[in-house]
C-alpha cells in the first residue's frame, strides 16, 4: 500500500491522478494539499506515530510530494513515539532543508518503508534523455561548463543555493 505525504501545489494531485489505487494521503499540519482531501492531517512532533499507523495500515511504500516549509517544533507537543526521533531531527535541521529532508527519508526508510519518487507514478514529469539544441559548443561555452560543473560540486553540499 501506498501513503502519499501530500504538500500544497498541484504536484501531490497529479500523482493520484496517475495511479490505478488510491494512496493513503497524509498532510502536515499547516501545509494542506491544495486539491486532495487528506486522509490524515499530523504533526512533525507526532513523527514517530505517524510511523506506527502506517505500518499498521499496511503501508509499505512512501511518496513525498509537494512543499512545505520548515515547521516550528513545539517541544511540549513531541509525543512518546516519537522522542526517540528528537535528536536526530534537530541535528538534521542544523543540516539546511536538504538536510532535514534527507533525515526524514532516512527515518521512513529505517522504518522499513520504500522511499518512492514521484516520477515513479507520473512519467511524464521529467523529460525524455537528449540534448535539446541543435547548436553545438565552442571552445569557451565547454571551458565555462566544466568550470559550472566545479562550482556546482562545490555548492551542493553546502545547501546554500
């Protein structure tokens, strides 16, 4: 069975539009999909919960689709299931939105979820391979590409840009 946890836009939509089967639709609280109706609306500081009605749904596949933002975490709300989640999730948020998220992927998947990407479902969100030009490169456009691409690998683990 499949959960979709489901952010605002259009994206967490499209997906159900694609499947044969209806996912189990999960929301964060504050971050409503825009056009699904949820099945279950939760908190992060209720992680650990969440984590234990899934596995008691059946659920063996995860999808995460849509944005949020960073929630606030209200420490008085962080249930028993989900303290011993704590230090992990306030290390990852030290970590920048990748990070975090990378974290909570980490915990599903720990959890004995499989992590599903959204392309899974709706192949059509990414483009067919191939270069999409007919213009070739000259010699300056290859150097400032491979520069680019230096740039690019040192930027990326950062979480600045």
């Amino acid at each position: 069975m499949l959960a979709l946890i489901a952010g605002e836009g259009k994206l967490p939509a499209v997906l159900v539009d694609n499947l044969s089967d209806l996912p189990y639709i999960a929301a964060m609280e504050g971050y409503p999909p825009d056009f699904l109706t949820p099945d279950r609306v939760f908190r992060i500081e209720h992680l650990g919960t969440l984590l234990e009605e899934f596995k008691a749904l059946g659920v063996t596949d995860v999808c995460f689709a849509g944005s949020i933002r960073r929630p606030a975490i209200d420490p008085a709300q962080i249930d028993a299931a989900t303290m011993p989640l704590v230090p992990r999730m306030m290390a990852a948020l030290s970590k920048g939105d990748d990070g975090a998220l990378r974290e909570v992927l980490t915990v599903f998947s720990e959890a004995g979820f499989n992590i599903r990407a959204a392309n899974e479902f709706a192949a059509a969100l990414l483009p067919v391979a191939g270069v999409f030009t007919s213009r070739r490169t000259d010699t300056q456009h290859a150097a400032d590409a491979v520069r680019a691409a230096e740039v690019v690998a040192h930027l990326g683990p950062l979480d600045i840009g």
